[in-house]
C-alpha cells in the first residue's frame, strides 16, 4: 500500500501507460521534462510546471517507476533540483 504522504508516478512511455495499471499513480510522460528543440532538461519553473500540470506536489515524497528503472533515476535528479 502506498504511503498516504507520498505520490507515485509513472514515467513510462506514452503508449505503455494503462489507467489504472497502478492504482492512485500520476502518470507523466518523461519526455516532457526535455525541451524539444534542445534535448536538454527545461528550466526549474518547466519542470515545476510539468509537474503541476499533472497534479504532483513536488515537495511530496515521490516513488517513481516505468518500465526500466532508468526514467525515474533521471526525473528524481531533475526533482531534487528544483
């Protein structure tokens, strides 16, 4: 059971997320975190942002997961930078 504190996210890729596949996650595309043009991550306010968009409190414990494990070690760095 997920601690009541914390939000769960799901960071896989667009065409992998189910609703309801994790009950109570957020889910989040982690390309949207990049800027498009750059490919490099955007500015705080734009994470901040990205993360408003889909309803997450930032300052909330996260449990991060998708497919690999590799997209929620890069959101959790961008996360404790902002």
């Amino acid at each position: 059971m997920l601690p009541v504190d914390h939000v769960l996210i799901n960071f896989s890729v667009l065409s992998d997320i189910k609703p309801g596949r994790i009950p109570g996650s957020k889910n989040v595309f982690w390309l949207q975190f990049l800027n498009s043009k750059t490919k490099l991550f955007k500015t705080d306010q734009e994470v901040a942002n990205v993360f408003d968009d889909a309803g997450i409190d930032p300052s909330q414990p996260m449990i991060a997961t998708c497919g690999s494990g590799m997209v929620p070690l890069s959101v959790a760095a961008v996360d404790a930078l902002i």
